[in-house]
C-alpha cells in the first residue's frame, strides 16, 4: 500500500537523506518542506531523474512559524491532505558558548526550531493522518539528547525536550494507532556543524577530522528499516553512533 511521508528540513542533511532513501522504494510518496524552496526543487528534479514514478511534492515552509504551518498543512492539495508518516527532521545548533556566555538569538532559533517547531509539524500533521491505517512518527533526536555536554547547554536542551516529547507522544497517540520512534544519531557529516559555526567551514570540517563519521545516507536507511518493521512492531529509540565515537565527547582519532 502506498504511504505518504512528510519530511520537515528536507533540503540538507538527513532530510535530503531520506528523501532519497524513501525515493527507492515505491510504497512511498514524498511530501518535501524546507525554508528553501529551490533546494527542494532541485532534490525533486534529481531524484525523479532516476526515479521517474516517485511522486514528490514540495513546499516552502519555515517550521518555527506557527501560522505558517497551520495554515500550509490545512491547504495542502486534495491530493496529498492524507498522511501516513511524518519525519520530523528540522532542526538546528546554533554556536558552542557557555551559558554565561551565551547569544540569546541564538538559544532563541534552537528552541524555536528545535522543539515548537517539531510541535507545530506534529500538532498540524496528526489530523492529516487520521485516516491511515499504518500510521508513524519518527523524530529526530541526538546523543545531546542522552548527555549533556560543555558548553551544549541549549541545544542539549532541545534534544533531551526531544526525547520527552517522544515519550508522551507515544503515550498520547496510543488510542490513534500511531506509532512514534526516536533516531539520535552520534557524529553525522552534514551541514550542521557548519550551521552551528555560522558558515565557518573549516572550523566545521575539523569537527570530523581523523575520524569517519556518520552519513546522512546511514540514518536515512536505519529510518527506512525502522518504517518498514510490521504495524504489530514500534522502534521506540535508536542512538547510533560511529564507530570512532564512544560517547558525546569521547572519540578516537587517527594520529
């Protein structure tokens, strides 16, 4: 039977991943939302240049913008109004200062994004999936969910509010027959720690030196696993982590 999956933050990263991912399969119909537009336009095109049926529809949508997703989820398409999954992808770090420290702008976009941003998606998309009969809900947590780290505070923060959410989810949407997972994967390669640094590459790129980190592509796949586990079988939690990387800021690297 063909699903519908909504991806937030589907222009980058594990968004994009999964995007890609899913594509493969052809049980699976992509509903695309992102800040920008023309990357997930662009991600449509490349994706249907190898897989021509897969059906994508894209939208521009900027999650920490509650009546934005009010009002894009409750006009979607006739076509696309129903939904079985939904990823919630979006989200952010934003600098790596102490508490006292700190950039108020900054701790003010993670909890946006990170948090009311993912209840926004979920408070929005739950209606559209009331008519599923294999309905999920996978969130996007991380180690900083599991631990606290130096100078992490708020975005640590936002994870382990993450992984709380996730749990109450599972508890609150029981009698809706939706199952809710959580994926906190380790070190992944994308954009993020270039995100966090503000466009600073080469401190980013140093984040991942003398060491193979995770891909995008690893924990899409691990999600594409966790999606097609039977509807008796929920995932509850996956941390996942390189193998150089033993916890939130023990890694090993090549000399």
């Amino acid at each position: 039977m063909m699903r519908t999956v909504l991806i937030t933050g589907a222009s980058s990263g594990i968004g994009q991943a999964c995007a890609t991912v899913l594509a493969q399969d052809s049980n699976y119909r992509l509903l695309l939302c992102a800040r920008r537009l023309q990357r997930l336009e662009e991600l449509k095109q490349s994706i249907q240049n190898t897989y021509p049926s897969c059906e994508i529809f894209c939208f521009e949508l900027d999650v920490r913008d509650r009546e934005a997703v009010e009002s894009v989820f409750t006009n979607l398409p006739k076509a696309w109004r129903d939904i079985d999954i939904l990823i919630n992808n979006a989200g952010l770090s934003q600098g790596l200062d102490g508490i006292a420290d700190g950039d108020t702008g900054d701790w003010d976009r993670m909890i946006d994004t990170n948090v009311k941003g993912l209840l926004y998606a979920t408070r929005y998309a739950v209606p559209l999936m009331a008519g599923s009969t294999n309905a999920h809900i996978i969130n996007i947590g991380s180690i900083a969910g599991k631990e606290v780290y130096p100078n992490g505070n708020v975005y640590c923060a936002t994870k382990h509010a993450v992984d709380a959410l996730t749990k109450a989810m599972r508890i609150d949407l029981l009698e809706k027959g939706i199952r809710v997972s959580s994926i906190d994967p380790g070190m992944v390669e994308t954009e993020f720690s270039e995100v966090r640094f503000k466009g600073d590459k080469e401190r980013a790129k140093n984040v991942y030196q003398g060491l193979t980190p995770l891909s995008g592509i690893d924990i899409a796949e691990i999600i594409a696993f966790v999606l097609s586990r039977p509807k008796h079988v929920n995932i509850n939690d996956l941390l996942v982590m390189p193998t150089a990387q033993a916890s939130a800021t023990i890694v090993k690297r090549d000399k």
